[in-house]
C-alpha cells in the first residue's frame, strides 16, 4: 500500500470519527432538549389537573345547597335546646346565694352525702325524712353487727352520692315551691278524689 493510498485511509478514518462524533453530539442534545421539553409539559399538565380541581371543588361547593335538616334532626335539635334551657336554668339556680327562709342546696347534699337520709331532715320532706332516717338508723345498727365492713364498702359507694343528690334535690324543690316538698310522690299525677256533693 503506497502512501498515497494510507493518508487517504487515515483521513477517511478521521473524517469517519468526526462524523461520528458530530452525530452522537447532536444525539445527546437532541435528548436532553426532549427531556427538557417533556418536563415542562408535565409541569403544565400538573398546574393545569390542580387548576381544574380547584375550579371543580368550588364549582360542587356552591352547587350544592346545604342539606336541610330532616324531622327527627329539628326534634333532636329542639330537645338539645330545651335541656340546654334546663341546665342554664338550674345552673342559675344553684349559683345565687339562698334568701332569708330558703335553703342552701350545698349543705343539704353535703349533709345528705355525710348522713345518709338524716341529711334529708335539713330541707326535705318530713314524711319522707323520718322514715327513712329511722330505716337507716335501723340499717346501720343490724349491719355493723352482722356484714363486714368490706362487703358493706361497695354498697355504701352507691347509697352516699345518690343520698346526696336527694338531698340537692330537695333544697332546690324547697326553694323553688318555699316550703318543704315531697320526692317520692306517688300521688301527685292521681287526681284529687273530690267529695260527693249532697
């Protein structure tokens, strides 16, 4: 091979390189300007889907009126009102400071929580109050004797703070009628008999 012949090679061997590299040059810029432009439109198209649910959700939000409350909604609605007109009602009660002749509904369930029924004899009834005084008086002497302290424990963790009450419920009845008034009235929904005429 002359030399002629193998500076022709050479060169064409360069040229060939050259070409070569020009080509994988226009290659790597040719993806990286797909990439670029495949992430911008995926940006578009992430700002334009959240665009839409946002438009979409204030769209549904006034479209849609507010669900009006069925029957048993407004009697459950009524009935929370009336227990929140009884509670404010009873907290007002129970925050004023007891008049000349009334009673204090602290000291009667402090008495009634300490004392069992005998609390009961400070504001409620004496029909009510004697008997029952009397039947725990009665209690208490039998059960010392015959229960042990520990079985009575648990009973007297129920008797006390419902004793107590009664004896909250009793003031605040007193309070409200001004004179002393039965609980346990098993007469009060019985009409009155009337006597015969003639």
């Amino acid at each position: 091979m002359s030399d002629d012949d193998r500076a022709v090679m050479e060169r064409l061997a360069a040229l060939e390189a050259e070409v070569k590299a020009d080509a994988d040059a226009q290659r790597a810029r040719k993806e990286a300007a797909l990439a670029k432009v495949k992430a911008q439109r995926a940006k578009q198209q992430g700002e334009s889907d959240s665009l839409r649910s946002r438009q979409a959700e204030l769209v549904t939000k006034k479209q849609q009126p507010a669900p009006e409350p069925e029957d048993g909604d407004r009697d459950e609605l009524a009935g929370a009102l009336a227990l929140a007109r009884r509670a404010n009602n009873v907290k007002q009660e129970l925050t004023k400071a007891p008049k000349a002749g009334e009673k204090s509904w602290v000291k009667s369930g402090v008495a009634s929580l300490l004392l069992g029924p005998l609390g009961w004899l400070y504001a409620g009834s004496f029909r009510e109050a004697v008997p029952a005084s009397a039947a725990w008086l009665a209690f208490g002497a039998l059960a010392s004797k015959l229960i042990p302290m520990f079985l009575l424990m648990p009973v007297l963790m129920v008797v006390m703070p419902l004793s107590g009450i009664a004896g909250v419920v009793y003031a605040l009845q007193h309070n409200r009628k001004g004179s002393r008034q039965r609980l346990f009235d098993r007469d009060k929904n019985k009409p009155k008999k009337q006597l015969p005429s003639g």
